[in-house]
C-alpha cells in the first residue's frame, strides 16, 4: 500500500439506495449480464497518465495537485513509488485492468540507451506488482508526441532519424506489452498529421505510416503476439490535421496500405465529437466495417472545440453506444478505458475515486439498459423490417451481384409504378430509447 489513499475503504457494491458516495451503486462486478458477469462485459481500465502523470497543468498555468508521487526528480526511485500508488489505487478502486503508455511509467530518459534500460526496469517493477495484485494490462502504448523530437510527427516525420526513434519505443512497448500479458496494443496518430500544409508532402508521409504500421504487424507477429493492436481515430489536436481522422478514414487507410485484417479501431468520444460525428456513429461505423476494438470513454464539453477528456456522464448517450457494442458482438480483446481526467481545481486524491466510481456506475447502468433493449430489440426488429425487401426478389437479385442496371431498369419498367415513400419513424425510435435509460 502507497500510504496515500489510506483514509479511501475498498469500494463495494452498496446498490442504489447507498447514501455512500464511495460506494458502487450499480456497478455490481458478479452480476449476470447476457450471459456473462459486468466484470466480463465492461473489461474496466483506468489510465495511467491522466491519473498518475498529469500534475493539472494547463496552457495557462502550472500544475495545481501538488501529488508526492509526481516527483520532483523523476529516477527510478519516483517511477517505482508511482507504481505503488497506481497499483494501491487499482486494488481499492477494483477496476480489473490499466492502461499505460511507455514513458508515464519509466524514469525519464533521454538517450535511446536510457529509455530502453529504464523501461526494461519498471516493466519488471509492474510485472511484480500485477502478479501480486492480480491486475491485468489492457493495453500499452508508445508516447510519441511529448517529447520535443517528436513535434514534427514520429513516422511521419521529415526526419527518418526521428522515425528510428519511434521505431525503438513502439518495439519496446509492444514487447513490454506482450510480456505483461496485454490484451491489446494501441497507437493513437498524436503528431502524424500536419501543421501547415505549406511545408508538408501529405502522400510520402502517410506511406512512411503505412509503411510503420505494416512494420508494427510483422513485428507483433514475430514476437508471438496475440492481441490486437489499434489504432485511435482523432481528427486534430495537437496538429491540425491528423491522418487518423476518424473510423471511415482510418478504414480506407487501413485498406490502402493493406492493413484491415489487422488492425481495428480504439474509439474515443470526445475525438468522434471532435470529428463532428456521434459516439454511437463511430461505434456502428467501426461494426460496419468490421474492425471493432476497444474504447476510451469519456466525453467532451458540448461549448468547447477541443479534447477536454472528462469522465462520462451522459447515460442516454452511453446507453446507446453500448447498445451498439452488444449488437457488435460485444468486447473480446478490448475494453472500457477512462481516457479521462477530473478537473484541474479537483485536486483532492478523493476526487479521482468519485471520478472512476461514478463513471462504472454509469457504465454498468448503461450496459443493463442496453442489455434490456437487446432482450427485446425493437430498434434492431424495426431495421430488420424496413430492409426486409433486400432479402427477396429483384433486392436479392441485384446483392448477390446477379442483376445488371439494364436488367433492374427494364424490371422497374415493366412494373411501371412509382415506390409509395415509407416513414422512418425517428421520433419513435427516439422514444425507444429515450423509455430504456433508466
Ligand atoms: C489523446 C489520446 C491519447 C491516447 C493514447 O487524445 O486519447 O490519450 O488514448 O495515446
Ligand atoms: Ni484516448
Ligand atoms: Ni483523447
């Protein structure tokens, strides 16, 4: 135990009625849910670099949290104290996995020699500290945009030296990640994008991506990898252009360079909000298209244009996006991770626990609210019906690639009337959803 959360019980389920605000008032880890426990279902991590690295720093002003375990010299020692407090807060919160990138654990390093060597010592630090508190590694990544050599992309540099540079930290987090036993490997396009136009070649630096990225597969098959690895859609911030804009065209991405069967999709609400799309729009797009993966929950302020990363809160909004990660099979390798953050004047370490306990409870709401709409599916049962012409006759015909346009327009001809338009029925279906958030 870290000695900072001491005065913090382990969270229990209480139920509803609770008047303990530190206690799960849905969130109930053994519940059946569809046939598996919430546990099983939500795949719940916490992250580690808005809780244990970010000291509430702003474009304005310093940082306001003042945590012992920041440090102010950042050694092995401080990498090792922010372990114990990570881990000290897992076990009390009881969140079953966490989420990490490679330099929010390590001792700050400046060499490639140095990085390799401090992450070599706290991932056995982490391993140590998983096995005795049974806490599971959702996924790892590399951070590749902080660091000054990093301010001009990472693979999508001008400079292949910097490249080399990412080359080192992606094989070392993706090693580190398949050792402690990760059940996915995500890279988020932080700086692959662009600033101006003016001064960038947009083909050459999306084919040094796809080259990486292609690189990254090899590498994880090499290593005998078997999660998945993910790539986190974002349309801007920090550059103005990010080449991972959103779920559609990280796709056709994918796609071009050949990828699609190997990479999916870790999915942010804030960055869908972002690319001017819904939460539930990306969720759907990505079963769509077949490359479903993980999510970081959070949500963004409906007045603010950027990435403000709070915690969820919004259970209509939720409600439906887990709808549709249950009608997508819901997750395998992926889970909900908290990419979020409290508030800056939130400088209390309780803050961070009424935080995470009230973002469960509002998954574990969201999931038996979603979990009843697909008990009886009314919206699913409306869109089997409104398409059910698609399965019989000239529709059949011209899906299974047997009717020619020639043949179709002679067929409408030969009927000689004009479609009667059917009602969508959207405030209906609204409604729908509207009477399961509960
Ligand atoms: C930033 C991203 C980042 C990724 C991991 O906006 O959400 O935190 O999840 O690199
Ligand atoms: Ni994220
Ligand atoms: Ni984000």
């Amino acid at each position: 135990m870290s000695g900072y959360f001491d005065h913090i019980d382990p969270i229990k389920f209480e139920g509803k009625d609770s008047e303990n605000p530190l206690t799960f008032k849905y969130y109930d880890k053994g519940k059946n849910v569809l046939g598996k426990s919430m546990e099983e279902q939500l795949r719940i991590a916490v992250c580690y670099w808005h809780n244990f690295c970010w000291d509430g720093f702003d474009v304005f002003g310093g940082g306001t949290f003042n945590r012992p375990w920041h440090g102010a010299v950042n050694d092995r020692k401080a990498a090792e104290m922010k372990t114990d407090v990570a881990f000290d807060f897992f076990t009390r919160l009881g969140n079953p996995f966490f989420t990490f990138h490679d330099v929010d654990t390590m001792a700050a390093s400046e060499t490639p020699r140095e990085h390799v060597d401090n992450l070599a010592h706290i991932v056995d630090y982490i391993e140590g500290k998983m096995g005795s508190t049974g806490k599971k590694l959702l996924w790892g990544t590399a951070n590749m945009f902080s660091h000054p050599r990093y301010m001009s992309g990472a693979s999508t540099n001008p400079n292949p030296e910097v490249a080399a540079f990412a080359a080192l930290q992606v094989r070392h987090a993706l090693e580190a990640t398949h050792r402690l036993g990760g059940a996915g490997y995500v890279l988020w396009g932080g700086r692959e994008g662009y600033d101006t136009i003016l001064n960038t070649k947009v083909g050459q630096e999306m084919d040094q991506l796809g080259r990486f990225l292609t690189m990254t597969v090899e590498h994880k098959h090499k290593i005998g990898f078997k999660g998945d690895i993910w790539i986190e859609p974002k349309p801007h911030e920090p550059t103005k252009h990010q080449y991972d804009r959103d779920v559609g065209t990280v796709y056709g991405f994918l796609k071009a360079y050949g990828l699609e069967n190997e990479v999916g999709v870790n999915i942010e609400p804030n960055h869908a909000t972002l690319a001017g799309h819904s939460f539930e729009h990306e969720v759907e797009m990505a079963n769509a298209l077949g490359i479903s993966g993980s999510i970081d929950f959070n949500r963004g302020d409906p007045q603010n244009g950027w990435d403000t990363d709070q915690f969820p809160n919004d259970l209509r909004e939720t409600t439906l996006a887990m709808y549709y990660i249950l009608k997508g099979g819901g997750f395998k390798n992926g889970g909900s991770n908290f990419d979020a953050k409290v508030r800056r004047q939130s400088r209390d370490v309780d803050d961070l626990f009424y935080a995470h306990v009230g973002a469960m409870d509002l998954l574990a709401r969201a999931l038996e609210n979603a979990a009843a709409m697909i008990k009886k599916d009314t919206l699913g049962d409306f869109r089997e019906q409104r398409y059910a012409g698609w399965s019989t006759g000239m529709g059949r015909k011209m899906m299974d690639g047997k009717a020619s346009l020639a043949e179709m327009a002679d067929y409408c001809l030969e009927k000689n009337e004009s479609p009667a338009p059917v009602s969508g029925r959207q405030e209906y279906l609204e409604n729908v959803v509207t009477q399961a958030v509960k």
